[in-house]
C-alpha cells in the first residue's frame, strides 16, 4: 500500500500513518449522513420542506418584558432604564422612509431629508429668510390673486346660480299670500295615518248625576249608558223631581261615598257669590270701583323684574354703604327706591325719613321723602325741608305742586320769593297764576329782582303799556346790553303801535350796540328771529331784520347763491314776508341779473297776488329790457286779468326794445288769434314773415290758416315754408296732416317720405307715416317703415313702443311681447318701455314686472304713473292716490298723468279733490304727453283752455289696464 507523507515531510522516526480506509471503517461509519457537521447551504431553511415554517416561539424572541421592567444593563443614564424607554428611543430613531413611493419628481422626499439632524442657529435663520420671501411673494401677487378669484366666483355664480336666486321672482310673490293660504298648505312628508292626520274633536256629552248615582250603588263598571237616559236626555231624569238623584233626601247610598248634587248646589253657590261681587243683581251694571280694582291687581303683581335673590343682595349692599357712611344721600334714595320697587312702601317711607335725619341739608332726600309720602304727610315733610333748607327753589316748587287750591299755591310761592327772591324760576310759576294786573305787578318786582332775566324783561313789556313798555325796554337793553330779543322786541312794538319808521333805526342801532359789547352777530340765528317775526305779523321788523343782516360774512361772489338758497329755506319755512325782503334786497344790489328778477317773478307769481307781480315785472323790464321771458311774463299777466289792451302796450314796448324778436312777435300773434282778432294775427304774422322770417314763424302762419279752415292758403304757405326751411321737420308733418285730412292718402303719404328724406332723424314722422299705412291696413308696410326707423334711429324707445303696439293691435301677442324682449335689452332704462311693459304681462304677474321697472327707473314719471294705474286696477285706492300724487310731483309737465289722476279722482274722488287735481293741472299747464298732445294740437280743440283739455282727455281714458 502507498503510504501518505507526515507533514512533517518526512517518515522516518515517526509512526507509521493509518491508511485512509479500511474494510472495518467502512463498516462502522455506514449510517452517518456525510452533510452532518457542515455548514448549511445559502438559503437553508429549516423545516422548509415539510411545511413547519409561519410561526415564532418564544425562544426566537427571547421572555416577555413589560414596559416598567429594567433593562438589563444595571449603569443605564435617565430616560433609558425602563423597556418602555427603550423602545420609544428605537422608534425616534428609525430612520426615515426613503421608498421611491414617498418620492415625488418635483419636491422630492415628502419629508425633511435632515429631520434626524441637529436643528442648528443657522438653520433657524435660513427658515426665517425663507419665510420672509415666502410672505413678501405672497404679497406682491396678493390683489391681482384675490381679483381673479373674486371675478371667477362671479363668473361661476352668473353659469351655475344658487337655487334661492333662482327663485327669487317666486319668492316675492310670498308677500301676496294670505296668512290664511299660508296656513291652508298642506305640510310636506307626513307619514301619519288618516285618524292621526285628522283628529277629531272629542264630543263630550253631558252625563245626568243619575248616572253617577246609579254606578256608586251598584259599584260595578259600566261601558254604556242606560237606555233611558238617552231618551230623557240631558240633566232630565226617569224620577220625579228634575235635578233629584234616585234617592230622595240628599242622602247618598253609602257612607264616604260622593253626592253629586250637594257639588253641583256648592258650584252654583260660588259662581253666584262671585257674580254679586262684580255687578248689581237689579240691573246688571258693574258696581267695582274700576280704579281701586286696577290697584288691587298691581298690588298683586310684583313690579320688580329681578330675582329674589338679587334684590337680597342689593339690600346688603346698600346696608352696607348706609352703616359705612350714613351721611351719603344717594344711598339713603336708591334704598328707599329698592323697597319702593319690591311693593314694601311702608319700609321704602320709614328708611327715607331716616335718611332726612341723616342727611337734613340733602334737598334729593328731601324731595324723594315728600314723593314717597301720602298727601298730607309729604305737606308735614316738606314744611320740615323749608325749615333746614330755606333756600332750596325746588322743596318750595315741590310744595306749591302739593297744594290743589290755587290761593294756597300762591302763598306758599309767595312765601319762597320771599326767602329766595332772585330764583327767575319761581317768578314765572308765580306769575303764571296771577291775573294779568296783579302779574304785572309782581314782574315789576320781578325785574328788579332778578335783572339779567331777558324772559321777565319781555313779559313785563308786554302787559305794559306802549309808553311804559318803551322804558321797561330801555330799562332791560341797560341791564342787558348783549341780548338780541330786547331789541327785536322794541321793534315789534314800534311797528304794533304804527311807528314803522322806527324800526328801522332800532334793528341798525342793535347791531351797532350788540357789536360794541363784543356780540358776535350770527346770521342764522336773526334769520330765524325774522322768520318767527314774520309769523307773528310783524312784517316791517322781518323786513329790517333781513336788510341788516342778509350781508354779514358773506363773499361777494357768494351773496346772489347764497342769498337764493335762503329765499328758498323762508318759503320752505312758510315765511313769504322774509323771503320776499330777501328778494327785493337781491335786486338792489344786482338790478341788472336777470336770473334774479325771475327768480323774484316766479316767487310773486306763486305766492303773492297779481299786482305784486305786475309791479315787479315794470321794474324787472326796466332793469333788464332785453329779457323776452320778462315782458312775456308782464304781458301773459295782464292778459289772463282780462286787460287785453294793456298785454298790448306791452309787447309794444318789448317790440321796441327786442326789434324782430321771434318770441314776441309769436306771444302778440297769440293774443290776437286768442281774442278772436284773427285779421290782426295774420297781419301781424305777414309782418313777421317779412321782418324777422323763422320757421316757427312760417309754421305759426300755417297752424293759422289750418285751424280757422283756410285749407287752400294753409298749403300754399306751406309749400313757400318749405321752399326756405325744408329741414324743419314740423312743416313736413303739418303737410301730411293737412292732406291726410283731405283725404289725399297718396299726398300725405308722399310728403311724409320727402320730409323722412330730409329729416331722417324726426320721429314724429316716422311715427305718422306707419300709423297712416297701419289705417289703410298696409300693416306689412307700416312694419317695414318701422324696421328702416329703428336702423336708422338705433335705440329710440318711441320707436320700439309703437312696433310693440303696432303687432298688440294686430292681435299678434306673442310677437309683441317678442319685440318688447328686445327692445328692453337695447333701451335698458327707457321708462315708456317699462311702463307699457308692464301691462303686456298677464294679471298675476304685473306686480313683479312693476318691481323690475322701478328698478331700473326710479325715477322715471312713466314707470309712476304705471305704478299708480295698477294700483288703480287692483281697487287699491289709498295707495293708487299716493303713486298719482308722486307722479305729478316728479313731472308735472306730463299730461297724461295729470288726465289719469283726473278720471281716477272722478271715479273714486270726492269733489273738492277733483277740482283740487284741475286747478293744480291748470296751474302745472303741463304741455306733453301722448294723450295729451294728440287732444291739446288737435286742431278743432285750438281755442280751448287747460282744464277744457284735462277734462277732454280723462273722457276718452278707458279703463281697460
């Protein structure tokens, strides 16, 4: 056999070596597995292949701890020497979750990459600088941010509204319902079956006391009632006797047990004594004293509205501050006022005497005492309240008060002016009840007593007479040299006895002295005094008032504004007088403003008479010759007296001061023509023609010759109009008019498109051409000619009215209403649209369109006076009144409101306010209006006047909206 080397490498001198294998080993070492000692293979799990895996003892995880147990490491610092401190350690230190879950592409891990890191100062201030660029950032995009969200919510809100806004037409409907239809809908959802739903009421029938009786006897329980019983129905029973139970003698069945009659008699009993309590057995009248009555019931009710336990507390309180300082009066009164409160009036009376004798110089105690007590006791209290303090005004007033007897109230007041002589206040109570002699007696005494008093001062002037009133002024103005009123006084009483000149001299010389003595002179407060002396009629001491101060501390560029806005506050204020002075002060200093002397004009021709005004205006065309408007003014005045002559001699003089004035050549054609002197008229318009040739002129001329039925001359002059104003739309009209009136259709058809050709913009003769074509039933055509209309006058609501009305007389609603969609949303704010919109809808729903009118136009007079016809349709006829009234005062140059409001009060009116709405229209002379228009230029009504045309135009109303 070979054998192996040692390794030594060498055999000699050592054992032989074994020999790898022999045939004996090989026999021992048969079962031993050759892995057995080896290390086991990457991957090796135990128990794998038969299936023992999945579960943990606990020899893998070593004994259970709580977190209390030490840790086993004995030396362990603070805060790890528990488990449980331990494995909070662990998890503050588990590193944090880098997964590509928690990455984003943009900012990265979620969390601090460095949260694990110290938070350093340096650290602290970068975040601070990040911060702040952050905030400033934010700041600089803040506005333009907030405006872009704000417009898209709008944005949002207009495409998606909220459900309320939706509703919200339908939800002002709500103020129509009736509480009682509000109360009759049903209730949504209820669940409860018919019986629950609708309960019945319980029917409860009386039971005879048999019945009772009957069931005491027995004792046994009865579920129905006795056949007889229901045929003696009521209280009747089956036994004699009426009322009588079974057994006679008011005995009951059984000891203990119930007797309805004897309950029944007891009831009556008490019902009546009640009753004879309240009222007269004879007569039925009441004999309770109602007063004491009302008293026994306050008596019963506690007037306190405190708690109990509050008012304890309160009383402690003020027992404290009373013991703490007995001499402080206010504690004695607010405990007095506490019992008082809580109905115990008698302790409230014995506290606030003791608080008089704590407190003897406290008038408020006093006086609190005197309140509290009854009638003849407060007397005995006040007589001990004059004694400690006999200076006190208000015990002696309080004492005068107690007295009813008036020779009592006179000598206890007597008796303090005795002891306090310079109390103003006690002179004017004791003069008050003095007749007027023994008055001025006592104010005499007054005013020497108490010189500074101004009121005394004027009292006494006023009970003297003239002569001796001058010196007890005189008398007051040395003792009180800095007061207005003496003065103003002095004034009035010069002019009350006819020495107007005076007054004059008085109201400059107190403004001299008043200055002296250092008297600032305040402007608003002796306009005021003007104003109260024209109210008391002195008229020439307003007047002086006025002319002294209208100028102080004004600027001169101010005066005429200024001296305007306070003519206006005295008419506001009722005072004509004052405002008239100011007027005629206004005109010294500026004779030559126009403005002004019509300002004065309209002022007298409102409020004063008719020769005031004439007066005035002689004065105003000297002044201002050129003023048309003021001769006119003259002239008109004149002529509505009746003195034509005299209206001519002054459009004479307006003649040679205006030469070739249009207006005043027109005003004399009027008078004429008015007075029935039409050969004159047309005289005069010749001249005019050749003189001073206008339009209106030629125009003038025309309605002239039409009106007296000169057809013929009335179209030759137009045609010569024509030829010179051929762009003076009205000239165009009358043409067509005077030939629709021939019946010459094609003519006046003719001359409305030449007129349209040279006066495209004239909406008068768009109108008369498409109602022409609409009366010879071209309504096709009459439609055309209002589409050319509305293209060539874009957004003209007259336009657009009549297109809507044109297809509603049609009978074509639907697309008038159509039309009035459109024309709405071009003309937004138009008033005759909304106004005739309105009545477009159907009944039920005007109201809500009348909302969405005044809305948009406020204050249009078209939209009120819609307003008011609905009200009118609806019977409401107070409200229908105010809206009427609101119309005409907004715009009394609307005819037709004044029409309206007209047949409104002659249907509904008495007759003083159907005259009362006639002579306002007359005095408004409105001029506009479609009704109105359509009868005031009609040209068989030429002659008549405002109230004729009012009462035409209210005739032919129809009440059909």
């Amino acid at each position: 056999t070979k054998v192996l080397p040692s390794r030594s490498g060498g055999a000699a001198g050592g054992a032989p070596a074994m020999p790898l294998a022999s045939p004996l080993m090989g026999g021992l070492n048969k079962k031993k597995k050759p892995f057995l000692g080896m290390a086991a293979p990457l991957g090796y799990v135990p128990g794998l292949g038969r299936g023992a895996t999945g579960f943990t003892t606990r020899s893998d995880i070593g004994p259970a701890r709580d977190a209390n147990d030490p840790v086993d490491d004995r030396h362990a610092p603070p805060g790890k020497r528990t488990v449980g401190d331990q494995m909070k350690k662990n998890q503050e230190e588990d590193e944090e979750d880098l997964n590509d879950t928690n990455y984003d592409e943009f900012n990265g891990y979620a969390g601090s990459l460095f949260s694990s890191g110290p938070y350093e100062k340096d650290d602290e201030e970068a975040d601070a600088i990040y911060a702040a660029l952050d905030k400033r950032m934010d700041e600089r995009r803040k506005e333009r941010r907030e405006l872009r969200e704000k417009e898209e919510i709008e944005k949002y809100r207009m495409e998606r509204p909220k459900i309320q806004q939706q509703f919200s037409d339908l939800k002002r409907k709500l103020a129509e319902v009736t509480e009682d239809e509000w109360l009759s809908i049903p209730e949504v959802g209820d669940a409860r079956n018919k019986r629950q739903r609708n309960p019945r009421h319980e029917k409860l029938t009386p039971v005879p006391d048999s019945f009772f009786a009957k069931h005491l006897q027995t004792g046994e329980n009865h579920t129905s009632v006795d056949p007889l019983q229901g045929q003696f129905a009521g209280l009747a029973t089956p036994f004699p006797g009426g009322l009588n139970t079974p057994y006679p003698g008011g005995m009951t069945p059984e000891a203990g047990e119930l007797d309805m009659r004897k309950i029944g008699q007891a009831r009556n009993t008490l019902m009546d004594m009640r009753l004879s309590q309240v009222s007269d057995s004879v007569s039925g009248q009441t004999v309770v004293d109602p007063k004491g009555y009302l008293t026994d019931l306050n008596s019963m009710i506690p007037t306190h509205g405190g708690d109990i336990s509050d008012i304890k507390k309160a009383r402690l309180l003020l027992k404290s501050v009373r013991e703490t300082n007995p001499h402080h009066p206010p504690a004695w009164i607010a405990s007095a006022r506490l019992e008082e409160v809580t109905g115990k009036l008698q302790v409230a009376r014995n506290l606030i005497m003791k608080g008089t004798e704590m407190c003897p110089k406290s008038e408020d105690v006093w006086l609190e005492a005197a309140r509290l007590q009854p009638g003849d006791t407060a007397k005995a209290v006040v007589a001990q309240a004059v004694r400690h303090l006999p200076q006190s005004v208000r015990i002696y007033i309080r004492a005068a008060e107690l007295e009813t007897d008036i020779r009592a109230k006179k000598r206890v007041l007597r008796k303090a002016l005795e002891n306090v002589s310079k109390s103003v206040r006690l002179w004017k109570i004791a003069v008050e009840l003095e007749e007027p002699e023994d008055a001025r007696i006592m104010l005499s005494r007054a005013v020497e007593c108490c010189p500074t008093s101004v009121e005394l001062w004027l009292a006494l002037a006023r009970l003297e007479t003239y002569e001796n009133a001058r010196r007890v002024l005189n008398k007051a103005r040395e003792n009180i040299p800095t007061d207005r009123h003496i003065w103003i006084t002095a004034a009035k009483l010069e002019e009350a006895n006819g020495n107007t000149q005076m007054v004059e001299k008085i109201i400059d010389r107190a403004i001299t002295s008043l200055r002296a003595n250092g008297v600032e002179i305040n402007r608003e407060q002796w306009i005021q005094d003007a104003e109260e002396c024209d109210k008391a009629g002195s008229v020439a001491t307003c007047q002086a008032v006025i002319r002294a101060v209208i100028g102080i501390g004004i600027e001169e560029e101010d005066c005429k504004h200024t001296w305007m806005e306070d003519a206006d506050s005295c008419v506001a204020h009722g005072a004509l007088e004052c405002a008239r002075a100011i007027y005629a002060h206004a005109l010294q200093v500026f004779p030559s403003k126009k403005s002004v002397w019509l300002r004065a004009a309209y002022f007298e021709k409102n409020h004063g008479t008719r020769e005031s005004l004439e007066a005035l205006l002689q004065r105003a065309v000297a002044h201002c010759p050129k003023a048309e408007v003021l001769w006119l003014m003259g002239a008109k005045s004149k002529w509505l007296a009746g003195d034509v002559p005299a209206a001519r001699s002054i459009l004479a003089l307006a003649f040679q001061a205006n030469p070739n004035s249009e207006e005043i050549w027109l005003a004399a054609v009027k008078l004429e023509s008015e007075n029935n002197e039409y050969e004159r008229a047309r005289r005069l318009l010749a001249k005019a023609r050749s003189s001073a040739p206008t339009a209106r002129v030629f125009m003038k001329s025309v309605r002239l010759e039409w009106v007296l039925g000169n057809i013929d001359a009335a179209h030759e002059l137009c045609t010569e109009a024509l030829k010179h104003y051929e762009d003076f739309p009205k000239l165009w009209m009358m043409r067509g008019q005077i030939e629709e009136q021939s019946e010459n259709i094609d003519k006046a058809r003719e001359a409305y498109n030449q007129g349209l050709k040279k006066c495209p913009h004239s909406m008068s003769l768009w109108l008369l051409l498409s109602r022409l074509e609409e009366r010879v039933g071209q309504l096709t055509r009459a439609r055309a000619i209002l589409e050319k209309a509305r293209l060539k006058n874009p957004q003209t609501p007259e336009i657009w009215l009549e297109s809507v009305r044109l297809e509603y007389r049609a009978g074509l609603k639907n697309i008038s209403n159509t039309l009035m969609a459109k024309a709405l949303q071009e003309c937004p704010n138009s008033g005759i649209l909304w106004a005739e919109a309105v009545f477009l809808e159907a009944r039920p729903q005007r109201k809500t369109k009348s909302v969405d009118a005044l809305k948009k136009c406020e204050h249009d007079p078209h939209v009120l006076l819609a307003v008011a016809k609905l009200f009118w349709s609806e019977r409401k006829i107070t409200k229908a009144r105010e809206w009427f009234l609101r119309t005409v005062k907004i715009e009394p140059d609307l005819g037709d409101a004044w029409a309206f409001f007209y047949k409104f009060e002659l249907q509904h009116g008495t007759e003083e306010q159907q005259q009362e709405v006639k002579k306002r229209c007359e005095n408004a002379e409105p001029r506009h209006g479609e009704l109105w228009c359509a009868e005031s230029k009609h040209v068989l009504n030429w002659q008549k006047n405002i109230g004729e045309i009012l009462v035409l135009v209210a005739s032919k109303i129809k009440n059909t909206f």
